[in-house]
C-alpha cells in the first residue's frame, strides 16, 4: 500500500492502468449500466482511501497482526538439493519461497479481503458477497466478515462446492452463507455470474469482494495493490538476506491475484525474470485453463482479457484439478504483461501439479495447495537450467490442507 | 425516416418483444410477435455467460445454445426476419463478446445486411463505446442505451451521448424476468428521461401482463416484455406461436389502447 516504495517513472511498468483503467487494450470497465455508478464510487473511495494514511495504517496493522505478515522468505534448501542430482554440473539454482500459505486462513487471499472489507466499511456498506473457485477466497472473505461483523454471501459451483467440502464448512462455521451455483459447468465463472447477479440487485447495500486481479476497473487495480506485499515483502527480504534481487520470480496463475502481487514490485527491476504458470488441466492440446496459452483477447466479468471462448464468443470451460486455478479467463494486466513481453507465461499439467506437490512434501515438509504447485512444477524445470549461484523466487501463496482428498483420489488413495 | 422515426411516430405507444434467437422455432415465434401486434423486435444473442439475466432468459440461452445455435444462424434468422416484415424495426440484443468476436466492424456490417435496426449490448457502458458503438453508428445503426434507477441526472448525458433508436429505461436495479418497479418511480423517471431526450424511452424488466403494461404505457413510449414471452417457448416449445400470439395480442391491445383511456 505504501506506493513509495514502488518508484513510477514516466516509463515505468508499473504504471498502469490508465484512468479508464485500461491495461493496454485490455482491462476496462465492462458492466450494466446498473453497476457502473457503483464502480465509479468505488474508483472515487479507492483514490481517497489511497491518499489517507489512516487507511494505510489501519490495513498494515491488520496485515501484521491479524494475517501474521510480513510471512517469512525461506531458502528451499533440499529441494534445491534434490533438484541438483539430477541437474548438469554447476546447474540448479537456489529455490526460495515466499510463504505466503503461513497466512491466517492458510493461503493469499486474505491480504485482499482486508484491504476490500476496509473499503466497504469507508463506503457505508452492510453487506459483502464473494464469488470463490478453491474455496480459499470465500474462507478469506468469510473471516474478515466475521472479524468486521458483516453478514456475508459466498457464491460457490455446485461442482466446487462437491470437491472442496471441508472449506465449505469453514466459510458456514464462520457465519457466512454458501449459495451452491448450479448454471453451466457450476464453477468458478457461473459463481461470479451468480454474484454479478446479486450485486446489481442489491447495489444500495452490498460491496462485492472480487477475489482475484480481475473484473470492472477499479477491482484489478486494487486487489494488485492489497496483494502487492508479498512482492514488497519478498524484494526487501530478499536484499536483506542475500544482498541481492532474484534471477526470476514465479507463481501460478488462474486469474493472478498472487502472481501480480508478486511481480508488481519487481516490474522494473529489469534483470529480475518473471514467470507466470497458467494450468494445463489434461495438457495444452486437451481440456486446460490456460488462457494465455490457448485462448484470445475477449469481454467477460467486466474486464477484456484473454479468454477460453471459441469462434464465436462463447465461453469454453476450462479444466484444472486445482478448483482455484479452474477459470476460463486471467486478470487484464497480464494479459497486457504478456502482450509487451515483460512477463513470459508457461504452463504445467495436473500431472506436472501433482508431482510438485508430493516433492514438496516429501522435500520440505511442507504440503503445498494445487495452485502453487503448478508454480513448484516450473520451478523445478527452470532451475535445473540456471546456474548453481543463481536464484530463483516462488510464491507459495496457500496450503495444501484443504486438497488432500483431491491428490488422494488423484493419487487413487482411499481415504 | 427510419423504420424506429416511422414506429414512434405513431401517436400511440409501442410494444416491444423479446426473445432469444435458437429458442424454440425461432422465425415461427417471432411471426406470432408480429401477427400479435409487436412493434419493434428485440432479438436475443445467446451467450454461455448471461449474467444480467433471471432465469427464464438465462435458460432460453442455454437452450439456444444446446440447440447448437452460432452467430451465423442469428444473422440468418434476422435476415429472413426482414425479408418477410420489411416495417418493423428489429434490434439484436445480448453481451459484449459474442458481438466483438470477429471485430465490431465485421458484426455492424453483418448486421446491417441482415437488416438490423439497432443493437443493444448489456455490458459495454458508456465509457467502453468505442469497443462498439463507433463501429455500429458507422453503418448507420442505433447503439440502443440503457438507462437504470441508478443513473442519477450527472450520468444522463454520458448515456445519451451517441445514443441512438430509443432509450431502454430498465425500471428495477436487477436481473430481467424477476421484481416489478412500483409504478410511481417507473413515472418520475420516465418524466426524468423524458425531460432529457428526444428519443423515445421504452421500460422494461420485470413487465409480465397486459396490465403492467397498460400502465407503463400511459406515461412511456413503448414497453419491452422479454421473459413472460420466453417462458412461453419454455413451456410450450413448437407449440409455442399459437400462445405467443395470443399474449402479444393481449399486450398490445393494453399497450395501444393505453393514451385513450387516460
């Protein structure tokens, strides 16, 4: 939040979007004419807000007592161990995490939803809706509205709502209401249709928690924002411990609220590298989410991304075996990243995931979400190539607790 | 003058009807529109993602689609559309991305061949025209606007500017098919609009009988019945013009005969 921190220079990569929120051609504000005076509210109160010290105040505070940040940066010492067995003499860089699945409620999201809900409360409103995908977003957004005493509605995918029980029992144990969202392919695309439904009935009251870097400007801009400390966080600890920045920065994208958040701050840092892992869901050639890879420029949700559709618009469902990364369209400003060429996208394979996962485990002791496994599985790859002196960052943005049935049914693992 | 000058020219208010291309025998449906006393058409774009739609439409898109209905076969169905009824002004409604799919450019232009009057785009506002509304008022096409309870007096001429055809009121903040508005908001803000524009305002959402109707057009222009029009197809499927006739015959005589009885 503290934009000192980030020097905008008139070339500055970091200085989007414009004032009408476009990234580029991408981004925008495409809504019903119902929600517009709303967005414009919200872009009004998100400058003041920005402007005003007891805003900040208030979200650091919460950010360090509450969530638990700055959440450590830690040296993935065998990890890079193992990665080096197999890697060519001198070869096998140095991995590090930025732990961000040691976040109260156990992933990134949270960083945003307290940014949000303190925007909702500045602006007088009195009830929060939340679409979510893994669950995790829904469980951030089901807390601060616990902690800030707001009812609360999460819009859910029937099928989401299936494989990712114990997080529905999270958000109702933390008083919120889970609305199953049973159109279409009943995920995360149909629960933000179902939320959009509900915001534009209820636009007098209700402030919509958008939980990724997407949707009607200002929402892209300011989740980028709230999630920003993990890569404001990352850069300082990084010099602090080595002295140096990165060779390159990764993280896994579905809309790239984490990703974003890591990268923004090394923007202009043009010899830190920057990788965004999209999912490959059964491969490129199969069903996957990767829309960068395999989808074109298009309107949805608000914004003008790149999108799965096919030749006519429709939108296409996209497949991941992570729920959260289970989403036919990215954030606006990587699809404008990946455009100009500062950031390069890959992807990984639920079998890629799956792999990383269990090397983490196995490794580090510690059980990655399906997300930043696909994060972990191009890390692997990428750092058997770099030298044994060079450093490769990864943002472990959530925890894996909550997918264990998934990777054991995977895995053909009764339990 | 044209075909929109020519229709509210009329002295009395029209009847505008809506329903979604694919849904049921399409070009049967929309001659009982027609036969029934509609005066302007509103042509349904199906799209995967309706998310300013109730359920009844959002269906109707389902079903359209399920019914492997594409681009072409709505410019199809809009084109033999205009070659059996050369009068009635015939507008394509839907989302943004299936019309900006192939570029604004290629749809105004496939459009105005298929005859199309107007086009109404649920999610590109304003301030995002230039993602539509150029291309369309190149070919000479009405870029219809929608105007909302919360489109307060500061917003109005955003709204209007490059607006064309009629201005859509959508009298509740919500998804189409569901609440109706109270009627005395539905008049301070027609009387609103109205003071604003010499475009006609049309009101819609949520209007299901002839009686809502009647009331509505006292003070409107015209008003748009969409989803009491989609269930029928919904309910009664090939069988649904004879009942599609019959309820635009009971909405049009409430609708026309609406000044006289004031």
């Amino acid at each position: 939040m503290n934009d000192t921190a980030i020097p905008t220079r008139p070339n500055s990569f970091a200085n989007q979007p414009d004032e009408r929120g476009h990234f580029g051609q991408f981004g925008g504000r495409y809504v019903s004419e119902t929600l517009m005076p709303l967005i414009l509210d919200l872009e009004r109160e998100y400058r003041a807000a920005k402007q005003d010290p007891a805003f900040h105040e208030q979200f650091e505070d919460l950010l360090e007592h509450y969530v638990g940040r700055p959440s450590p940066l830690y040296y993935a010492e065998r990890l890079t161990e193992e990665l080096r067995k197999d890697a060519p003499a001198g070869k096998g860089a140095q991995v590090w995490f930025k732990r961000d699945e040691l976040n109260h409620t156990g992933a990134h999201k949270i960083n945003n939803c307290i940014g949000q809900i303190l925007l909702a409360i500045r602006m007088g409103k009195t009830r929060i809706i939340a679409e979510t995908g893994a669950g995790q977003h829904g469980v951030a957004t089901a807390t601060v509205c616990a902690r800030f005493g707001l009812p609360c509605v999460i819009y859910m995918g029937a099928t989401d709502v299936e494989r990712q029980q114990p997080n529905v029992f999270r958000m109702k144990l933390l008083g919120a209401e889970v609305v199953p969202v049973k159109a279409g392919a009943a995920t995360l695309k149909d629960a933000m249709n179902e939320a959009l439904r509900d915001w534009v009935a209820n636009v007098h009251d209700t402030f919509y928690i958008i939980g990724t870097a997407a949707g009607p400007h200002p929402y892209p801009e300011l989740v980028r924002d709230f999630q920003s400390a993990i890569g404001r966080e990352a850069r300082a600890q990084m010099l602090d411990r080595v002295g140096r920045l990165p060779d390159i920065c990764v993280a896994a994208i579905g809309g790239g609220s984490n990703a974003i958040g890591l990268f923004h701050p090394f923007l202009d840092d043009k010899d830190v590298a920057l990788l965004g892992v999209e999912a490959a869901g059964y491969g490129l050639d199969k069903e996957h989410a990767a829309s960068l890879a395999g989808g074109a420029p298009g309107i949805l949700h608000g914004n003008k991304t790149y999108l799965l559709q096919d030749e006519d618009g429709q939108i296409t469902e996209g497949h991941s075996i992570s729920a959260g990364l289970d989403y036919p369209g990215i954030g606006p400003e990587h699809a404008w990243l990946r455009d100009i060429g500062r950031v390069e996208y890959t992807s990984a394979t639920d079998r890629d995931a799956l792999d990383a996962f269990q090397l983490l485990c196995r490794t580090e002791g510690i059980i990655p979400a399906l997300e930043p496994s696909h994060a972990i599985a191009a890390v692997v790859k990428r750092a058997m190539d770099m030298d044994a002196d060079q450093i490769v960052l990864a943002n472990l943005c959530g925890r894996g607790d909550k997918d264990i049935f998934t990777v054991a049914k995977a895995l053909g693992v009764d339990i | 003058m044209s075909r929109f000058e020519d229709t509210f020219a009329k002295p009395r208010p029209a009847l505008v009807c809506f329903i979604t291309a694919g849904d049921g025998d399409t070009a049967a449906n929309l001659d009982a529109l027609v036969e029934g006393g509609a005066d302007v058409i509103e042509l349904g774009m199906p799209f995967t993602d309706p998310m300013a739609d109730g359920p009844a439409i959002q269906l109707a898109n389902l079903r359209a689609l399920g019914a492997g209905t594409r681009t072409a076969d709505v410019l199809a169905i809009a084109r033999d559309f205009r070659a059996r009824h050369p009068d009635i002004p015939l507008v394509l409604m839907g989302y943004a991305n299936p019309m900006v799919r192939r570029g604004a450019d290629w749809f105004a232009r496939e459009a105005k061949a298929a005859g199309v009057d107007g086009v109404i785009c649920v999610d590109i506002p304003p301030e995002e025209d230039d993602s539509l509304g150029t291309a369309l008022r190149a070919e000479g096409l009405a870029p219809i606007r929608l105007a909302t309870p919360t489109s307060d007096a500061k917003r109005l001429p955003a709204i209007l500017d490059g607006a064309g055809g009629f201005l859509y009121y959508v009298s509740v903040a919500g998804i189409t098919g569901l609440q109706q508005a109270a009627q005395a908001s539905i008049d301070d803000a027609v009387a609103r609009l109205k003071a604003a524009t010499d475009l006609p305002v049309c009101v819609g959402f949520g209007v299901r009988t002839p009686e809502q109707a009647g009331e509505i057009a006292r003070v409107a222009d015209g008003v748009v019945v969409g989803s009491a029009l989609v269930d029928l197809v919904a309910k009664h499927g090939h069988d649904a013009p004879t009942h599609i006739r019959e309820l635009t015959a009971a909405l049009a005589d409430a609708v026309h005969a609406a000044r006289e009885t004031v």
